[in-house]
C-alpha cells in the first residue's frame, strides 16, 4: 500500500515547545490554520512510496546520517513565502550554510525517489495562510532568538485520517567517515 513519508529535522524538545506556544497564540487570533498542529521541523523532502519499501529508505538514511557532524543551529529572525502563504523561522546565515549541505546530502541519498524537495531550511509557524493572516503573524512575532545542536534527522509517515505526520524513525548523527574504498590486489 503506498503511503506518504516525510525526512525532517527535529530540533530540541524546548523549541519544540516555544513553537508550539507560538502556534497556538497565532491560533487564538486567527483560529485554525495550516499546520497550526504540526510539531515544530525543518522539512528536507517528501515522498510516496510502497511501504514495503521503507526498510531499504530507513537503511539508507540510517548510513548518511552516521556520516553527518552535529552542528548547532541559531534561528534569528522571521520570514514569509507569500506565493504559499508560509510564515516561518529562519536560520542565519552561518546555520543554513551548514544545513543545505545536510539537507542536499539527504536528498541526494533518496534521489531514485520522486521527491518534494525543500531546498530553503526553515522551520513553519504557519502554511497556506491568507495575505491578511500572514500580515497578522508578522505583527506579532517580531523578534526570535532560539537554537538547537542538529544532531538527528527523522522519518515521519503521514496519518490519511488526522492529515497529520508521525515520527516512525530517528537517525543520529554520528560524524563517521565514510570507508574509502580501495581496489585489492588478488596477486
């Protein structure tokens, strides 16, 4: 049966919180919205496969996160995609020249799949939101300061009936080399 998956990155569980109290202050003044009840993430793709396929994604994944560093993430500031109606948290400068290799990486391991690619890291508060909405959530978040070590990468299956993604797997990063490969000689 096919079923529709999502790799994100999870940051720690006090930013998690914060967004989530963002989410739901958003939500009281402009009631239910896209992804009001989505847990805080920073998607790298989407895809739809057979799920008697998702052994072999989990142990691709499982193999490049365990060559992926840790590195700290700082969100410092607000953003909009007005085309989609999307507020969210972005990172600086330094922290999303750190997490586009990271998301490239992912993708590239999964690119046998027809991937939703996001090629731009960054964390929702809200989606699909009206023009005037999305003049209220920049009203009211102004300022952001938060940070997290990314140091997992996790793999959510989407629930058909509550529209909503659930964690099935986490992958930690682990910063091992690859083996090179080197040609052995029989003689």
């Amino acid at each position: 049966m096919e079923k529709k998956y999502s790799v994100a990155i999870y940051p720690s569980q006090e930013v998690i919180d914060a967004v989530k109290t963002m989410k739901d202050y958003l939500k009281s003044k402009i009631d239910w919205y896209n992804s009001c009840n989505s847990t805080a993430h920073i998607t790298i793709c989407e895809f739809t496969i057979d799920d008697s396929q998702i052994a072999a994604i989990k142990q691709k994944l499982f193999k490049i996160s365990d060559t992926i560093t840790p590195s700290q993430v700082y969100l410092d500031h607000f953003g909009s995609y007005d085309n989609a109606g999307a507020f969210f948290i972005a990172p600086n400068k330094e922290s999303k020249n750190n997490l586009k290799p990271i998301v490239k990486k992912i993708q590239e391991t999964l690119k046998s799949l027809k991937l939703k690619k996001s090629d731009d890291p960054h964390m929702s508060i809200g989606r699909k939101l009206t023009s005037e909405n999305l003049k209220i959530a920049s009203q009211l978040f102004t300022t952001i300061h938060i940070n997290f070590l990314c140091k997992e990468i996790v793999l959510r299956e989407l629930d058909p009936v509550k529209k909503q993604f659930f964690v099935i797997d986490t992958f930690s990063f682990n910063g091992n080399s690859q083996p090179e490969f080197v040609q052995g000689s029989l003689f």
